[in-house]
C-alpha cells in the first residue's frame, strides 16, 4: 500500500504548483480568463480612446470587487494569447484600443492604470510603430496582432480588463 503513496503525492503536488502559478482561477463574466493571467472583456461597437476607456470603466465595468479599465498587455506571451483570442475565437481582427499612452510624454509609452511602462520593440511593436510622434498617442493593438500608435480620435474596438486593485 506504500508503494502508490509517492505517486499520489507528487501528482498532488503538481496539481498544487499548477493552482499556485496561476494568478487568476475565474473571471466575472462577460470578462473571460484570457492566458490564464487576466480577465479581458471585448465589447461590441467602436468608441474614441477616451470614450473606449470610459466604457471600461463604467458601463462594462466588472462587479466588485473588481474595477475595470482598458487592458495591460504586459507580456509578449499575454500578446499572443489575447489575438489568438480574437481572430480564432472572437473571429473580429481589427484595431483595439488597449490602456497605453505617451501623451504629454512623447516616445515614453506607459500603461494609464498601473503607470508602468509599455514594453519597447520586438516583439510587442509592429515595424516602424510607432510612428505618429505627437499626432498619435494612444496604444493600438493592431489587426496585425502587434502594437501601434493611434490618433485617439479614431473609433476602435475596446479591450477592457477587470483588475483586482
Ligand atoms: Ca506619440
Ligand atoms: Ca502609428
């Protein structure tokens, strides 16, 4: 009978360390777990960055204790996870407003909500983006599937994310 406890164990464990690298075990719907790292909400219609956000932040907003606001894609795995999401599942590849700007700081791109910064290059940035200089502030993520600079008058689709803090 001792023999079967190793294996029991360490299959628990495994199953321990997997709950633990996940930050996020559900989302509030319509927020789905996207990556297994956040909960990303994709609403229909097109609005200007600022009303993209406003959206976000109200009307699609999570219940408590959540609060909501345009996305963070801080990593390049998250990137690749969110567009596999829209061309394969939401099937709407298009522009998406996403919570980056570098208005009022020309070149230095930060995420509003958390105010960190935006990763630089390859892999999040598509060729030549950005490329606006001060005509272009805010954070597109691109039919592409990479990021770009966008006028924020521009009527996009909206990502909106349910943060936790
Ligand atoms: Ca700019
Ligand atoms: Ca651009």
């Amino acid at each position: 009978m001792k023999t079967d406890v190793v294996p029991r164990v360490a299959v628990l464990v495994g199953a321990l360390l997997s709950l633990a690298a996940a930050q996020i075990a559900y989302c509030p719907a319509p927020y789905i777990l996207i990556g297994g790292e956040v909960c990303l909400y994709f609403p229909g219609g097109t609005y200007t960055w600022l009303d993209a956000r406003t959206l976000c932040q109200t009307a699609a907003a999570p219940p408590d204790p959540y609060t909501g606001d345009l996305a963070e894609i801080q990593t390049c795995e998250l990137l690749s996870s969110v567009w596999n999401y829209i061309y394969y599942k939401l099937e709407r590849p298009s522009n998406y407003w996403i919570g980056g700007k570098d208005e009022g700081s020309e070149g230095s791109w930060f995420w509003v909500k958390s105010g960190t910064p935006v990763p630089k290059g390859s892999p999040f940035w598509f060729t030549a983006e950005p490329d606006g200089s001060n005509a272009e502030n805010h954070l597109v993520l691109s039919p592409n599937g990479y990021l770009a600079d966008g006028r924020m008058d521009q009527s996009y689709y909206a990502i909106c994310q349910a943060y936790t803090a």
